[in-house]
C-alpha cells in the first residue's frame, strides 16, 4: 500500500517549526505527518493532489540525503515527489523496536565535529543522549583476549593510530575538501588499510589491536581505502581522543526524528513501496517510471539511492562510465551485519574488539548503557546470522560463558535497497571517482552519503550532501566550527568512564 503526503507549501519557516514541537517530534518509525492540501493549479492537477504526474523535481530516495535535498527544495518553492522503495523512511537508517527496546538497526551516533547532522539537531531542538560507556573492555591478545579497565584498555591503542594515520591531515588539509591536496592525495590513495598495515610491520600483538577497526570499516582490510579512514582522522580534529568520540552521542528519539521533523517541516509528496525501475530524459523532461507501472515527470531528478542500488535502475542514456564503474565494483561495505543481541550473562557494560583473519564472526560488540542488549557488527561473508547457535557461539568466543537469549540481525548486504551497509570507498576511488560521480548526468543529479565531500557514509555526509546537491549551502571552515558550537539543544555530559584518562570531551 502506498502512503501519499501532499501540503500546501510552506508559508513560513517559523510558522511550519511551531507546527512542528506541537505534533512533528511525536512521530515514530516510518510514520510521517499528514494532511490535506491544496496547491498552486497547474495543468495536470487533479483534485488529489497526490495523483499529480507532473512535479518540479523527483526525488528518488527518501533516506537522509533525499530527505534533506526534499526539504530544502520545498522551502525554496518547489512541488516535490519523493519516491521511497521501502514501507518507511530512512534508507539505511532505521530505528525500530525489539523486544521493548528502540534500537538503530543503521546508523546510530551523532557528534559535534559532525556539523550538518548537529545543526539539525539544533533546528529541530531534538534531544540527544550520551551512552554511558563500558565498565570494562575484552582487547585482543596473542591466543585469546584480556579484560582490562577501560582507563588502560586505550592506551596502547591510542599509540598505534596515531601512528597509523601519520600524514593525514597533510593529506586532507581542508578535509571537508577532500581533493584539496590532490597530489598527496593521489599518492595515499592507491594503498588499502591493509597496505598501510603491512608497511607499518607492527608486532602480531599491535597489529590485532588495529584490525577490528580496519575491517569493520573497509569490509576487511584487503577491500578497504586507506584515504577514507585517513579523511575521518582529519575531520576529528586528528586526534585519536575525536576519532573514537564521535561513537558517542545519539538522538534520543531515534534517527527517525530527524527524518520526522524534516518531512513536518517541508511536506513533500511522499509516495513509500514505491521503486524505482527506470530514469528516462529527454531534452525538456525527466520521466521515473516505478516497478510497478507509475509513471511521473519533472524537469530534473534527483537519484539519491547508495550508490550500489544505481545498477538495479534503467537509466536512459546510460549513466556514464564513473557512475557505472562505482556501481559495478561497489562502495558499501559488502556482507556487514549488526546485530542486537540480548545476552542473560554478562548483564554489565562492556566493550569487546576481535582481531580479523582469526576466525571470530563478530569483530566488535558492546553494551553501552545498562539494561540495553548488545550491539555487535560482523563482516563475515560465512557467518549465518540465521543460525541463532552460531550467533550464541560467536558471542562465546569472546566472552567464555556468555549467554543468550534472543538476538536480531540485520544483513545490508542483501537489501536489495542497499546492497551494501554503509559506504567505504575502495582503493583508487577517490582521487579517480569522486568528483565525476557528483557530477549531473544531464537533467539527473546525485546525491547520497557515498560520495559526500566531508563525512563520507556517515549521517552528516548524507545531509551534507542532500544540502548540496539541493542548491543550499554546506558547511565547512570557520561554518563548520560555528555549526558545531552550538548548544541549544540538551547535550548530556559524557560518562568519562568510557575512555577514562584520554581526554575525551
């Protein structure tokens, strides 16, 4: 069944955030706000106004980034269709409930040095909470794991990516630039985390403190670019301290109400279960033609899918061979699964890292607040995660003893929306890649976390995105600084027991 919102355009901003405290922030899962409408006559007008054909621009995609670039084009006039393929929105975003527990089964943490993602949070006066952190931290060892303190589990670890990331912020001077430096740039950007890690020739007992990072990120270290993660440094301000502290925060409504109030505020026409099979211009018009038969037009489209989805869409002509490449070889992580898993033993907070290449399915989990299940990221290609015994078993890895109860997974890699979890570009990208892909293909622009200029897969880099690919303005430099200052909303001070002794903010 489809869920068609239409409203009239919004008269004021002011006017539509008023409207928003009473009603918008209430709003759960995929549900948006409705109402009835009446809108600017045109031509192919008819009484319902979600009937329309005809609108000023498409938006395929509603996640963070179609979101954004929907709201921004709506406040500047604009009559928006925005097709989603799912019964909700969110893309690669999800808040859902299990088992009486809200829970991420996408992105989940926020972070001042995220400037879009903050400023939205400000806009929306959304409240955050800070996770309260670990009382303890299983780190890999030769043979096995120690439990350690988490004011020393650190320490070691901080030594090693700071080295690990030696240079990067020569190479990402301006690192919401990412090409600022393209020399340099070009140079790091041939290397995988692995290459950087067998240059390194650390000792077995460093280099496992390093690879539960390496390959959760990249999809294993093999597949993985070093000049994403070397973006990521920079961003944090090159300190390990904001490296590991923009896993922090997180919306206390759920990343939905970010969503939520976007859609409160600007009122798009939204059309859910809708996907898209085709993308056909010409030389006045763009026609999107849904998998089942609908067929609307607009002057421009805007494709804001992963980039691993543009393969499943008929685009006419052909998207260019950037776009084909990038679509082809992938830049969402392939076979990443996070699971929430409700363990009856241990029932503390803890933190466990698990080194890649030495058979544990499950590279990192924790339980950061009491009373809350575990999460837990596997980039595993063999692991079943419909095998409940296995998942038991993998968890026992780690923690000897351990017992479970229930657990739900989410496999991104077979949505067959993303095709991928979260992106990580691939060696080569970069430099080769980036810029094309933002480039429009005639009356068809793209936008999406995968090729944002700043926080590249991460929820900041997809509203970054949406802001630009929408006409508005993006932050960086002195803005970004600005955008990031800001404290209007409550920001709850950090359990320091979650890195004790590191400085973190």
């Amino acid at each position: 069944m489809t869920n068609d919102v239409e409203s009239t355009r919004p008269e004021s901003r002011e006017l539509s955030r008023r409207s928003l405290l009473k009603a918008g922030v209430a709003l759960t899962g995929a549900a948006v706000a409705t109402s009835a409408t009446t809108a600017v006559a045109r031509a192919d007008d008819t009484q319902d106004p979600t009937l329309r054909s005809h609108y000023d621009v498409i938006v395929v995609g509603a996640g963070m980034a179609g979101v954004t670039a929907a709201r921004e084009l709506r406040l500047k006039g604009k009559r928006v269709l925005l097709l989603e393929a799912r019964n909700r929105v969110g893309g690669r975003t999800w808040t859902d409930t299990w088992n009486g527990h809200m829970i991420e089964r996408g992105g989940t943490w926020v972070d001042r040095l995220q400037p879009h993602v903050w400023r939205e949070l400000n806009r929306y006066k959304l409240p955050i909470m800070a996770d309260a952190g670990p009382t303890r931290a299983f780190m890999p060892v030769i043979g096995g794991f120690e439990e350690l303190d988490p004011s020393v589990a650190y320490v070691r670890q901080k030594e090693l990516f700071t080295k690990f990331f030696d240079r990067s912020t020569e190479v990402f001077p301006e690192p919401f630039k990412p090409l600022a430096n393209r020399e340099l740039a070009a140079e790091f950007d041939v290397f995988s985390l692995r290459d950087r890690l067998d240059q390194m020739a650390l000792p077995p007992e460093d280099e496992i403190l390093l690879t539960s990072w390496t390959s959760l990120y990249g999809g294993t270290s093999e597949r993985g670019g070093l000049t994403l993660i070397q973006q990521w440094w920079a961003l944090s301000g090159g300190t390990f301290e904001g490296f590991h502290g923009v896993n922090t925060y997180r919306p206390q409504l759920g990343t939905v109400s970010i969503l939520n109030a976007m859609l409160a505020e600007s009122k798009p026409v939204l059309k859910l279960n809708s996907p898209v099979k085709s993308v056909v211009q010409d030389a006045y018009k763009v026609t999107v033609t849904t998998r089942s038969g609908a067929a609307f037009t607009a002057p421009e489209v805007i494709v804001a899918t992963p980039v691993n989805v543009w393969k499943t869409i008929s685009f006419s002509p052909a998207l260019p061979a950037a776009h084909v490449e990038a679509t082809t070889t992938g830049v969402g992580v392939p076979h990443e699964k996070k699971l929430w898993i409700d363990l009856s033993n241990p029932t503390d907070r803890f933190v466990a890292e698990a080194p890649e290449g030495m058979g544990y399915p499950l590279c990192f989990m924790g339980r950061f607040n009491d009373g809350q299940p575990v999460v837990a990221f596997s980039v595993d290609s063999t692991f079943d995660t419909t095998d409940g015994a296995a998942v038991e078993r993998a968890v026992q890895r780690v923690i000897p003893g351990a017992t479970m109860r229930d657990y739900v997974a989410t496999n991104w890699h077979v949505d067959p929306f993303s095709l991928g979890a979260g992106a990580y570009r691939r060696p080569n990208q970069l430099v080769r890649l980036h810029e094309k892909l933002q480039a429009p293909h005639g009356r068809v622009k793209f936008a999406g976390a995968d090729i944002a200029n700043g926080w590249n897969g991460y929820i900041d880099g997809a509203i970054e995105d949406g802001l630009r690919v929408a006409g508005s303005p993006t932050l960086s430099g002195p803005a970004a600084a600005a955008a990031s200052a800001e404290e209007r909303i409550f920001v709850p001070k950090v359990n320091r027991a979650l890195y004790r002794g590191l400085g973190i903010r």
